[in-house]
C-alpha cells in the first residue's frame, strides 16, 4: 500500500457511498454553500435493485435540483400499485391520497437512476471519487477516514462531519460495530429483468404489480414495468424457500412466476433479459443512527423489505432530514441529533414496518382486497403506500399498528 499525501482531503462534510441518498445530501450540501467529497467504493453505473419509486421521493429530488434531469430521462411513469391473489385484485391510485404532495413517480433502472443523480451532484460541485474504498474512521469533532483507491494508494479524508450513505454495504456500522438484532424475519429475494412483449392494452404500466403467491399467502411477486419493453420482476419469500443452487435459480423463478395466474398471463414464457440474481438477509438494523461525528442516512441505516418499495423513500428522506440537521451544526448550534434526525426519521420507518409486518401477517393483504372499504380510509392507505409515512395528519401514520389492527377487525366482519 503506498500513502499518497497529495490525495488527502478537507471538507466540510464526507460522504460514504454514492447512491440516491449520498447524492441527495451531496446536492443538498453544495446548495448551501458546503464543500462535500463523495467516497465511492464502486465505479458507476452499476446494477442496483430497487427499482419502483414512490411519490414522496420527488419532493426531495426536487429540492436537491434533480427533477429536471429525473423527469426527462425517459423512465417509466408510476402512478400507483396493483395488488392481486387469486381471483382478487385492487389498485391504488396514488394521486388520489390523504396526503398533500406529488402522486406520481417513475419505475427506474437503478444503474441509470443512481448514475444520473450523483452525476448531477458533480455539476454541483461535489468531489465525487469512484473506486475509493473507506477502510477506517476516527470519530469526533475532527473526524477522519483513512481511505484507499484502487491502485492501492491510501490517503485520509479530514472532515467535520461524515455521512454514511453507503447502502447494504454498511460501512460504519461493521467498522464502529453499531450492527444490532432486527425485529424482521430472513427473508430472500430471487430476481431478474425480462423482454415483457406486453401489449398496452393487457396491462396497466403506470403502476407496479404485487402479486401474492395463491398457495403461501407469504410469498409475493413483484412486476415492475421499466422503459424500453423490460420488467423488473422477483419472488421474495422466507429465506429457505428460495434456498436452491445458482444453477437452479432460473428454474425455481420460472416456475414461481408460472404458479402465479396473473404473472403467468402477462411474462410466464417471457425472456429473462440477465442471470437470476438473489439477495439474502438483507433486513438490518442498528444500535443508532448518529454518533460523534457521524449520522447513517438510508440503508446503512436500518433496512426493511421490499414490498412497499420503501428503500429509495427512506434514504432520501433520512438525507433531507439529516443535511437539515447538519447545517445546524455547521452553523454552530447545539443540536440534539435524538431528537432532530433520528427520532423523526425512525417515526416513518415504524410506519413502513407496522405495514410490513401486517402484509406477511396476512392482515394488511385482508385490508387491500376488502371489497367494501370506504374512500377516505382507502385514500389514508393510499398516501403511506405512496411514501407518506411521515405525515401525522393520517392516522394511519399517526398510530399505525392500532389502526390497522382496527380496521382488519372490521373487514373480517
């Protein structure tokens, strides 16, 4: 390893990763006046799943002075979820909701995605560096990352403060040992992108499809329709379900989607488009989310499921709050991060979990297809699927477990 003193850097804030949420703070950061350096262990673009958007997300690309670029990439519009099981079926509509703010979105490739937003932080002045692996941190007032590049070249990152936007990498917490037990139970996933062929009149693009497995009602598929003719689409289910041999993976998504009458119709025969990926394990969680001289924003942070495509929600969220917070700081005050970041940020995230647990649960699933729901409460549902799982004016947001719970008393009679 060669140190390389003319890499070293000073800056105000450094961040770890360059996923949507390290390029949201990035951007946030720049526009405020902040010297911010973005340390990226990968090259971009590169594959990322996570691929349906929610409404909520679009206020703070807009804030970061992204949605010019995101709205005229070509991505797929969203303006809603298509949930089925069985001979059941119901949409939401996400512009119709109880929450004030945008209800449309886009289906996106992540490579694309990620690579257009932390490109955009660039032109904004941020020091982005791909391939620069963060391998140590000193914590506290002046905190310090001793980082490497790919040629092996070992600099440090002088900062007064550093997010770690890192994702499923997770970089702080294995380094300061902030790992904590997750309430959620393993689950995997299996994926891929396929040629669809679907016709426009068949299918309803706008909107992501969830489909629930008829014989497991614990097993559910995704449909995300992307641009260009492909769909996203994956299996997720207890981890040992989906447990088979990499050259098995193929087969067991073929037959899953084919046992699924409604995938069955719409992709049973299509092309898969690239290997059939799996993820494991990736429910997390942390002892907390800030410490001397740093803050976790996203999925460094805690992680959920996939199944309310809340991930992008979160991390762009947890950046918007925590650059709020930091300016704070930078600023001079005294800022309890308890009480600015992490508790509010924790609030939409028990939101998005008591919704979570109540959909594996069966309750939830009960929820959604029950035929006679009013239009105000389908309107409240409507809003935390669209990403509003911070607005308190719902009750459902407000007291999230008591409420559904509630409401499933109703709906089974």
């Amino acid at each position: 390893m060669n140190r390389d003193s003319s890499m070293n850097a000073s800056v105000d804030v450094a961040i770890i990763g360059a996923g949507p949420s390290g390029a949201v703070a990035a951007a946030l950061l720049r526009k405020a006046g902040r010297s911010v350096l973005v340390l990226e262990r990968q090259h971009f673009p590169r594959f990322s799943i996570g691929e349906s958007l929610l409404p909520q997300s679009m206020a703070y690309l807009e804030e970061a002075g992204m949605l010019q670029a995101v709205v005229e990439a070509g991505f797929q519009y969203k303006n809603g979820a298509h949930f089925v099981y069985r001979d059941k079926a119901s949409a939401y509509d996400f512009r119709d909701k109880h929450s004030a703010g945008w209800g449309t979105t886009y289906q996106v490739e992540r490579a694309v995605f990620d690579d257009l937003l932390i490109r955009c932080a660039a032109e904004q002045g941020a020091d982005v560096r791909f391939g620069h692996t963060v391998n140590a941190m000193k914590t506290g007032d002046a905190p310090v990352l001793d980082v490497t590049d790919e040629a092996g070249n070992a600099y440090q990152a002088h900062a007064r403060f550093v997010l770690d936007a890192s994702g499923f990498g997770r970089v702080l917490p294995r380094l300061l040992n902030l790992e904590a037990p997750t309430r959620m139970p393993t689950r995997a996933a299996i994926f891929t992108h396929v040629r669809d062929g679907i016709p426009v009149e068949a299918h309803d693009r706008n909107k992501i499809t969830v489909a629930v497995q008829p014989e497991h009602r614990d097993v559910w598929y995704w449909m995300i329709p992307l641009a260009n003719g492909r769909s996203s689409v994956g299996c997720v289910a207890e981890a040992a379900f989906l447990d088979v041999p990499e050259v098995e993976r193929e087969a067991k998504l073929r037959v899953l989607i084919q046992s699924e009458p409604t995938l069955n119709r719409l992709i049973g025969q299509a092309p898969f488009l690239m290997p059939v990926r799996h993820i494991g394990g990736y429910s997390a969680n942390v002892e907390r989310l800030h410490g001397p001289g740093f803050a976790l924003l996203g999925n460094a942070g805690e992680v959920l499921d996939p199944v309310f495509s809340s991930g992008v929600t979160i991390a762009l969220r947890s950046a918007h709050l925590a650059v709020g917070t930091l300016l704070r700081v930078l600023n001079g005050e005294d800022v309890d991060w308890q009480s600015a970041y992490d508790m509010p940020l924790r609030k939409g995230i028990d939101t998005f979990r008591a919704f979570v647990e109540r959909w594996y649960s069966g309750e939830l699933q009960d929820i959604i297809f029950y035929p006679q729901q009013t239009a105000m409460i389908r309107r409240m549902i409507s809003a935390v699927l669209a990403g509003y799982a911070w607005d308190e004016s719902n009750p459902y947001v407000a007291e999230p477990g008591r409420r559904l719970n509630a409401l499933h008393e109703v709906c089974r009679g």
